[in-house]
C-alpha cells in the first residue's frame, strides 16, 4: 500500500472548512425544502376536510 | 471542451471555500438579484413572500451556476487575461473539473427547485438562461463572432422575466420590456469597457467588436444602440408599468447617457495605445487614448440601469402609481 502524502497544515484547515461548508449547504438545503413544503401545503395542513 | 480546460493539474495552493464563492462570480450575482426581484415585485402576482425568497434564490443560484461554468470553459483565456487571470481556476486554486461539477449540481438544484416551489415556467425560462449562457454564448458566440456579447447578453437581459414569471405565472410584454431595457444596455455598457481593454482580447483571440472593427466602428456602434435604448428605457413610462420618478430618472438619466455616448463618439477612445501612461506599472489595463470618455459611458452605464429598476422597485414597492396617459 503506498502512504499518501503527507498533508500540511494550511491543506488539512482548507479542508476542514470546505468540509464546514459543504456541511452548512447540505444543511441549507434540507430548511429550504421544508419551508418549500411547508409554504405550498399551507396553514391548513391539518384540516381533515381541505383533501 | 478547451485544452486548459481538460487538463488536470494537482492545485498549487489548497481550495478555501472562498474560492468556490468566487467561482459564482458575487458580483454579477447581485445584479441578476436586482433585476430578477425588480421583475418579481413588478408583476404583481399572488406570490408568498417565502416562495418569493426561494425563487430570486433560484435566479441567483443559478447565474452562480452560470458563471461557475463559464470559469471551467474558459479557464485557458482568463489565465491570459489582466482582468481574469486571478480567478480560482487559472490561479490552479480549484480544478477545472471541479468548477464543471459545482456548476452542473447549482444548475440541476436551481431549477428544480424552481420547478418544485414555483411552477414550470419559470424553471423553463431559468434553464434557458442557463444554457444560453454557458453553451451558447461562453462556448460558441465568444470565440466566434464580434456579436457576442449582443446576442450573449439575451442571458444577463433574462432575469426579470424569470422573476415575473414566478410571481405570476405569465410573462407579458411589461416583462420582455424589462429585458429589452437590459438586453440594449449591454452593447453600450461592454463595448465602453472592451475599448480600453481591447489588448487582452485581442492577445486571446476573442473577437471583440474593437479587436475585429475597429475602436471607430465600435464607438459608432454604441452611440447607435444608446440611441435606441433610451426611448426603450421611457417606454415603461407609457404602459403601465412606470411612473412618473421612473419618467424623471428615464428620460434625465437617458439624456446623460446620450451626451456621454456622444462625447464617446467624438473621442479618439481606442484608437491607438496612450504611450504616456503604458509603462506604468500596477496597470490594470494598458490606457489607450481618450479612454476617459469610454470611462465615463461605462461607469454611468451601470448607474443608469441601476437607477431605473431602483425607481421601479421603489414605486412598486411603495405603492406610487404607474403614469396614465
């Protein structure tokens, strides 16, 4: 098995922030389709008779 | 797809997350923002002020996605280029490959969210936009004809459409005016900038109006479109979009505008290298002479448009009625 190189310090905060991001996105993303969701059903989602 | 583009190559320097920022090109993001929720607010439509939020999020996500795309392509011109040579791909801060991907996930996740909170149409119309920015203009117009930008800019001139379609579900000819005031102002606005910037595109063969007809022609050409723009720039005020601050600021502000492209007209702008000032260093651009006066066209350029979708923001927003005639 060959060893990676070794990473430096500055590559490994890069990382760990891009990392954070990706995060924050992924994040973003998952409130954004249940306010979506949430904005399209309405204030009546419980209604028994809206369906 | 370009050699540079193709290549892969291990990143100099490691990728910050503000690379990945910079690869949506923040700037021309704004813009679209502006023009897209002047466009929204505009229109009038039955639109909630969340789905509202979620659909200028989706214009801007995907002019991010433009740009990201646009940055792959053409990674091996902007490393030749003053102006662009420090961006995330050329700098070899981010692969090209990895600029292609973020542009093709932002493109597939604006419009379908497009799509999912707002409706068809205005996913139809984003979609486009994208396209015709990417594909049309930055991998076919850009290279291939002095028209570039004229056609290309139909995707900068697209956003307010976008906006009213999502806010009403139509988009009538109040809409395509909008675009055309943004689709005629491009011409003006870029030539002004390639005159004093023709150096870089001729060095990477983009055959930009200057480059190809000449700084003359060129100047000719952008007091012909500024002659047309402006009375398309009063028109909102005629049908009933516009009201009477958006007359001042059309017709005061278009007056500038024509006086300036005029000056521009009887200048010497791009004619010939401004040897006084080419040698000093930490230059931007090499300054051709009479380049003030292509200064001043490009610089009011943008406070122009700036100003007349403020004004129509600002009516819309606070309630002044459109102009009856």
């Amino acid at each position: 098995m060959i060893n990676p190189l070794p990473e430096s310090a500055e590559a490994a905060k890069a990382r760990r922030l891009r990392s954070i991001a990706i995060a924050l996105a992924l994040g973003a993303f998952v409130i954004l389709v249940f306010v979506i969701t949430i904005a399209k059903i309405g204030g009546h989602v419980a209604d028994p008779h809206r369906f | 797809m370009t050699d540079a583009a193709a290549e892969t190559v291990a990143p100099a320097v490691p990728a910050r997350w503000q690379d990945y920022v910079a690869l949506l090109k923040p700037r021309v993001m704004s813009l679209v923002v502006f023009t897209g929720l002047t466009g929204l607010v505009c229109a009038r439509g039955s639109l909630g002020p969340v789905l509202g939020a979620v659909a200028i999020l989706c214009i801007a996500v995907g002019a991010g996605a433009s740009g990201s795309l646009n940055m792959w392509y053409d990674a091996d011109i902007d490393a030749r280029m003053r102006r662009t040579r420090g961006r995330p791909v050329p700098m070899g801060r981010v692969q090209g490959a990895d600029a292609l991907a973020l542009g093709l996930v932002l493109s597939l996740f604006s419009v379908g969210v497009m799509f999912l909170a707002v409706g068809v149409l205005a996913a139809g119309l984003l979609a486009f936009t994208i396209v015709f920015y990417a594909v049309v203009y930055t991998m076919w117009l850009k290279r291939s004809t002095p028209q570039n930008i004229v056609i290309g800019g139909l995707a900068g001139a697209l956003p307010p459409v976008i906006g009213w379609a999502a806010a009403s579900g139509s988009v009538p000819a109040n809409a395509w005016l909008l675009c055309a005031i943004i689709f005629l102002w491009t011409p003006p606005h870029f030539w002004a900038l390639s005159l004093y910037t023709a150096e870089d595109y001729a060095k990477v063969g983009v055959p930009m109006m200057p480059v190809v007809r000449g700084a003359a022609s060129t100047r000719r050409q952008i007091l012909i479109y500024s002659l047309v723009l402006i009375p398309v720039a009063i028109a909102p005020a005629f049908t009933g979009l516009g009201g009477a601050l958006y007359l001042a600021i059309a017709g005061l502000g278009g007056a500038m505008f024509l006086l300036l492209a005029g000056r521009l007209a009887l200048s010497k702008a791009g004619d010939a290298t401004d040897e006084r000032v080419v040698e000093r260093r930490g230059r931007l651009y090499h300054v051709r002479t009479g380049a003030k006066d292509a200064r001043n066209l490009f610089a009011f350029s943008i406070l122009y448009l700036f100003l007349l979708f403020a004004g129509l923001l600002a009516e819309h927003l606070i309630g002044l009625g459109a102009l009856r005639w």
